[in-house]
C-alpha cells in the first residue's frame, strides 16, 4: 500500500467512525444492505435530531460510503457496498454481532 492510498483509508475511516451518530447509522443501513432510507426512516429508528442525520449522511455519501438516489425532491441513501473499506467493516460487524 502506498503513503498516498493509506493516508486515504485513515482519512475515510477517521471519518466514517468519528461519532456514535454514523456508527448507528452505517450499523443501520448494514442491516438492510438492499434499502433505501429516507432521512425520515433513518430519524425514525435512531434517535438524533435531523440536523445530525443530515451531516453525518453528507459525510458519509461524502467518502463514498453511502450512495443517495433522488426521486424528485425525495432523497434516499443506502450503503455502498461496492466500496472496498465498507466490505471489510460490514464483514467485521458481522462477525462480532454488531449487525
């Protein structure tokens, strides 16, 4: 691996688990790999209010974690799971439980 490409995967990875808020919210589109949520159902399941789901949603689809499919004025994300690193975490929370 070089200096560039890991820098990268530390940068993503601080990102993506910098808060408890993304953690549930990546544990929760893990769960159901093949949905797409609205902010509103993510509101709904995990209690933060919607300024923080909004950031930690834009971060996320930011690093390429999630991917946002709009209809209209309606947005909907779901895990990328095209995404090397978010592979081997899905993998690695389900192998300890976590999803």
């Amino acid at each position: 691996m070089t200096a560039e490409s890991e820098k990268r995967v530390v940068e993503e990875i601080e990102t993506a688990l910098s808060s408890l808020g993304k953690l549930k919210i990546l544990r929760l589109l893990m769960k159901e790999p093949s949905h797409a949520f609205t902010r509103y159902e993510i509101g709904k399941k995990i209690p933060l209010n919607s300024r923080d789901i909004k950031n930690n949603l834009y971060a996320l689809f930011e690093i390429g974690w999630l991917k946002e499919l709009k209809y209209g004025n309606l947005q909907k994300y779901s895990i990328n799971m095209d995404h090397n690193l978010v592979k081997h975490l899905s993998n690695f929370f389900r192998d300890i439980g976590y999803i």
